[in-house]
C-alpha cells in the first residue's frame, strides 16, 4: 500500500481513517476537499488537475475522496489500493448529521476557511442532504470502478461496517 485511495459517502469516514492508516503506515495524506476548495464561499479550486497530479507525482500519498469527475480517471490509475468505506445509509446518516451539527455551532474552521451555516443546510449540497441524496449512486459508482477492467490491478478491501473498518486499522 504505497498509493491509496479511501472511498466512499459523505460522512462515512474518509478523512479520519485516512488520517489513521497516513500515521499507521507513514503515507502523506492529502485531503482531497483542502485541494478542492480553496478560498472563501467555498471557491473551487480551477487549478484542481495540476494540484492533483503534483500529489500523484509522488511516490506515496493517500487520499481520502473518489475524486471529483475532472481528476476520477487520474486517481484510480496512479492508485494501487481503494479502501471502500461502504456503509449502509443508517450508519452514514447520524455521522454527517453530528458533524455537521457540530461544526456549525463551534463555527470550526473548514477548507479555505469556509464554515458550515445554519443557513448552509438549506442548501442540496449540504453535507447531509448531500449524503442522503448522494449515497445509491456513489455506492454504484465505487462498484462500478471497483469492477472495472481498467482498474483491475487495484487492490480492493471493502468495509461494509464501521467495527470491521476499526479492526483492519488496528491491525496495521
């Protein structure tokens, strides 16, 4: 596992166990929504292919996204592992609804220093109307990829329970 790739919805936790399996396995970990958003009202990054394929430049890297349509291809062909967080909605849900929750009573500071807002959950791209709508077609989509000849080289480990997840990491 030198170039990885962690996988699925919204609120099912990328980020934190890409954060673990970086520390475990020391593998520079990147996280896909810094590249992406990248200054106040939550500005996209149009530079977004050139910071990507510096971080596929180097040897070892993890990323904690499926990658958005403009750098998806280039991901899963540099990758050599997907680790698929492939979560049942019931699980998924109460998570991205805490966090979200959370960050936008303690204002924390997000990516290009947007914060989540009251008036941000009004919005289809919210963090949990995004998962709840989001999550059939990205599971799809992972499978799709996961089964695609031209990603067959991939090694593929698919989680489909938070406690299975836990015990891999643990097992690094």
């Amino acid at each position: 596992m030198e170039r990885i790739l962690v996988v699925g919805v919204t609120g099912a936790g990328k980020s934190t166990l890409a954060q673990a399996v970086s520390e475990r396995l020391d593998v520079p970990y990147h996280e896909m929504d810094a590249l992406y958003f990248t200054g106040p009202g939550w500005a996209v990054n149009d530079k977004l292919a050139e910071a990507v394929s510096r971080v596929m430049a180097e040897p070892r890297w993890i990323i904690d996204s499926i990658g958005s349509p403009d750098v998806r291809d280039l991901l899963w062909e540099q990758a050599d592992t997907v680790l698929w967080l492939d979560y049942a909605k019931r699980v998924v849900m109460p998570r991205v609804l805490r966090r979200s929750l959370r960050r936008t009573v303690t204002r924390e500071p997000l990516f290009g220093g947007n914060r989540e807002t009251w008036a941000g959950w009004l919005s289809k791209e919210h963090p949990v109307w995004w998962a709840w709508s989001q999550h059939a077609g990205r599971r799809r989509e992972i499978e799709r990829r996961t089964g695609d000849p031209r990603f067959a080289p991939l090694s593929t480990v698919r989680f489909s329970h938070p406690d299975d997840t836990a015990a891999w990491a643990a097992s690094l």
